[in-house]
C-alpha cells in the first residue's frame, strides 16, 4: 500500500501543471544568474504538489544527503544502537603483572575520546594491573577495509580539519589534537591536548596586524616532523596579533596517535608498558576472536537518536560516515551467507580463500542496506549515487523526488520525532541558528541544510500560513550559487512556503 502511496504522489509530480518556480523566487534567480534548470525544487502539501522544478533529475546535495542516513539508521539500527570499545586480554594476569597482548577492539565508538580512554585504563588498574608485558594490539576490523582513510586522496584544501576525517571503527579521540594558540604583540604559544608521550608543539607562523576574526584566512597545513621517538607539529601560515584562538587538527598517524596517547595515559595512572602498538590484520582479529579472552574494561557511546541529533544539527561529516558504515557492518555479505563477512573464515567458503570472490566492503553494503530500505517504502533510487553518506562527495546525487519519497516515509515513521529532533530549527540552532529570522519559517521550520562549494540545498518540513506540514526540497547547483546566491534562493523558498496561504497550486 505504501509503494502505491508514493508511486501515485510522484505520477502526480509528473504530471503536476504546477512546474515551475514561484515568480520570486523565478526572479531572485535570474538576479542572481542562476537558471532555472540548476535548481531542483519539490514543495509538498499533504499529496498536493506546490511546487516541481527539476524534481525529477538528480543533482549533487552536498549534507542533505545525511538524512538518508539518519533516517535509514533508524529504521534498521534502532533506537538502543549503540558503538562499543572493549579492552580485552587472552593473557594471564598475576601478581599485577599482565602476562599478554592487550587487544583494543573498536566497535564504530563515537564518543571514545581521551577522558573515557582514560577511564577504561583506570578499570585496568582498579583489577591491580599495573605492568603490561605484551603489545597493545588495535583491531580496526570491523569495518573493511578497516583503513579507508589509507591513501585516499584529499577532499579539498584542507585534509587536517575535522569535518574531512575518515573515520575507521576504532576512532580514538578522533585522532584530534586540540590546540590552543595565544599571541602577544611580539610572539606566538601554543599548546595541545590531549596529552601524548614524545609529541610537542611549535609555531612557525608569522604574526599579523589582522583582526583576529579573520584568522582562519592565514593558516596552512600544520607539518608533522618525526625525529626517532620524537614527533613535533610544527604550526605554519600567519597569525592575528593578540589573539587567542582554539583549533582541533587530524594531524598524526593513527597507530602512532593511539600509541602515545596509551603509554601517556597509563604512565600518568602509575603503569609500565614494555611492548609496541600493532595494528592487527583481518586473520588476527579472527584469531583473537576465537580464543577465550578475558573483558577488561569496555565503553559505548551514546545512543542512536543522540548521534543522529548530533550528526544532523551540527552536519557532522564523521558522525554521519560512522552511522553509514555502521548499516554495514551489521549487512550480511549475500556472497558469503547471513552472517557479516568479518564472521566468516576462509575454511567456510567453498573452495577456500583462493577460490573464494572479493567480499564487499563494508560501503558497498551500507549502500545495499539503504536502497533496500528505500524501495520497501516504494522509493525509486535509479539515478541515485551514494559514496560515503555524509554528502561531503562530488560523486553523490539523488533527485528532488526521491528527497521528498524519504522525508514523507519518514513521517510514518515509529522514530518520526527522534529524527524530526534532530533537524536543525530556523532561526534557533545547529545550522539554521542565522537564518530566516525575519521569516513566518523562524521557530517553525526544520530543515537539515548543505553547502559545498557551487552547491546550497535544505530539505526538511516547513508549515504554511495555515500551520499545515509542507515537505520542502531545494538543490542548488552552479558556479553563481556561491557568495550566498545559492542561500538566498534557498530561504527565499523556505520563507514562501510559510507565507502560503493554501491558495497557491
């Protein structure tokens, strides 16, 4: 019933007389030189068409792409998902001595940061563990490959921030170094936590007479310098004279990062370590896994509807990456059986390794998971493109249709208010703190928004001048649509809906 619910809702799309954009907006884009067909528009009232413009093709959507994510999380992971880090050992322990490898194993644990690493080595210490005589092994294996971040080419410019972090399944503290940097009018400090063993500071950056609002305009890639066990970040660009400014930075190798954070952290807590860190492969983790093992310490993350808050309101690239790959992890490889491909040992597959076909990696079953999901609801995903599910892609596409097919599949939704929570709400926070104060939209809207460059969507519900729910989506795609072109179609859009008096066709 459902798939003949939205298949008649898109036949009435097609056949909608109401094609094109409303004279405003018409207007403000030829003002702006935007033509009409780079702007992909579909406004629902109820199964009323308001407004179809290009809502048939699919464009590049930039974050929007997050509520396919978010939502579909719901729906499969549920509610209680949560991510899960355990410290275990197949070793002895005896007279505090820990006799054996430690093993990390990440779980697709968001919230594992600095201080809750810290307190699962405080458990350690708490069971009289004060010596480990082995190595801290890290399995990443969850996800595969378990590094995607290895290699893969930068997004843009600035591959050090946060927001272009490819996340791995065991993410400690997001691999950020948070600093902290003071200038005087003559000399610039600077500081970084957390605290890791052998890694210091230093700024190279030249001072400035800038305001120091502007100081993001001077800063270039920070240099990361190894020198035997001693690894210095040397800070590079310019710099406003007294300023004061905080910035978190992925600059480090990932096992080298979870290594000195560890021997940093268990040293400050009264321990020794005698071994290295290793990153362990898809065969060891395999063997780990079947040896009996001893749970030292474990955390979790916060729960689903709290992440999915969070990745929406704040657009957070990562968060939204970690719930994609999180639909995977838990997909079976049809290849391979109902159980996930890192269960399955080469022995089990017909053949043996050597015959057996390339598993799918954990992306490629993400994506399986949420065109699944999508034409159960009777949504079409021909044309559709999915890379990573965070919209931070040039290679990601879908429709104004199929937007709208979500957002209304979502209403019926049993999380329909975990994931309405988490659109950001005109006017009032995540990224739509700034805009559309003047609007009727203000207090009412929500809409989750994206923006890269030549790119500004939203997608989201707006109510009209009669309080009635109104699916909006809007994409935006060419070179004017930057310098807030693109934005101020966008708004114009959001701000005729919640005029609308339901006299419009």
């Amino acid at each position: 019933m459902r798939r003949l619910l939205l298949a008649s809702l898109f036949a009435a799309i097609g056949a909608s007389a109401q094609a094109a954009l409303p004279e405003p907006i018409a207007r403000l884009a030829a003002e702006k030189g935007i033509p009409e067909d780079a702007i992909g528009v579909l406004v629902l009232r109820g199964d009323q068409v308001l407004v179809s413009n290009e809502a048939a093709r699919a464009f590049t959507p930039a974050s929007t792409m997050k509520l396919f994510t978010t939502m579909v999380g719901l729906e499969v992971l549920g509610p209680q998902f949560r991510g899960r880090t355990e410290l275990r050992t197949s070793g002895q322990v005896s007279g505090g001595v820990l006799h054996g490898d430690l093993v990390l194993r990440g779980g697709a644990d968001v919230d594992l940061t600095a201080d809750a690493f810290t307190h699962m080595l405080e458990k350690l210490r708490t069971r009289g563990i004060r010596k480990i005589e082995g190595n801290l092994m890290l399995d990443r294996q969850l996800w595969q490959p378990a590094r995607a971040d290895a290699g893969a080419p930068p997004f843009d410019e600035a591959p050090e921030a946060y927001y272009n972090l490819i996340p791995d399944a065991l993410l400690l503290n997001m691999n950020l170094l948070t600093l902290d940097i003071t200038s005087d009018s003559t000399s610039i400090k600077a500081s970084a936590l957390p605290e890791l063993d052998n890694v210091r500071v230093r700024s190279d950056m030249t001072l400035v007479n800038t305001d120091c609002s502007r100081w993001e305009e001077g800063w270039k890639v920070p240099e990361y310098i190894r020198s035997g066990s001693r690894v210095t970040v040397v800070l590079k660009g310019t710099f406003p004279r007294n300023c004061s400014k905080t910035n978190v930075v992925n600059v480090l190798d990932r096992t080298d990062y979870a290594e000195r954070l560890f021997r940093a952290t268990w040293e400050r807590l009264g321990g020794r370590f005698t071994g290295k860190a290793y990153e362990v492969s898809a065969g060891e983790s395999q063997a780990y896994s079947s040896l009996p093992s001893i749970l030292l310490a474990e955390h979790v993350s916060r729960s689903l509807p709290e992440l999915v808050r969070d990745t929406n309101k704040s657009s957070d690239n990562g968060l939204a990456r970690t719930i994609f790959l999180s639909l995977g992890s838990l997909q079976a490889d049809p290849q391979l059986g109902s159980r996930p491909v890192s269960d399955a040992s080469p022995a089990e597959i017909p053949g043996g390794a050597e015959a057996a076909p390339a598993p799918m990696s954990t992306n490629a079953r993400s994506e399986m998971m949420v065109r699944n999901w999508l034409r159960a609801h009777g949504i079409d995903d021909n044309g559709m493109v999915f890379e990573n599910g965070s919209g931070l892609s040039r290679a990601e596409r879908y429709s104004p249709e199929q937007m709208a097919g979500l957002l209304k599949a979502a209403q019926k939704s049993l999380w329909a208010p975990e994931f309405l929570t988490s659109l950001p709400i005109a006017a009032i926070d995540g990224t739509m703190k700034r805009r559309l104060k003047d609007s009727p939209a203000a207090l009412h809207a929500r809409m989750k928004t994206g923006s890269l460059k030549n790119v500004i969507s939203a997608a989201g519900y707006v109510p009209d001048a009669e309080g009635q729910q109104c699916i909006v989506v809007v994409m935006v795609n060419h070179e004017r649509a930057s310098n807030g072109n693109g934005r101020a179609i966008v708004d114009g859009l959001i701000d005729w809906v919640a005029r609308a008096d339901g006299k419009e066709k």
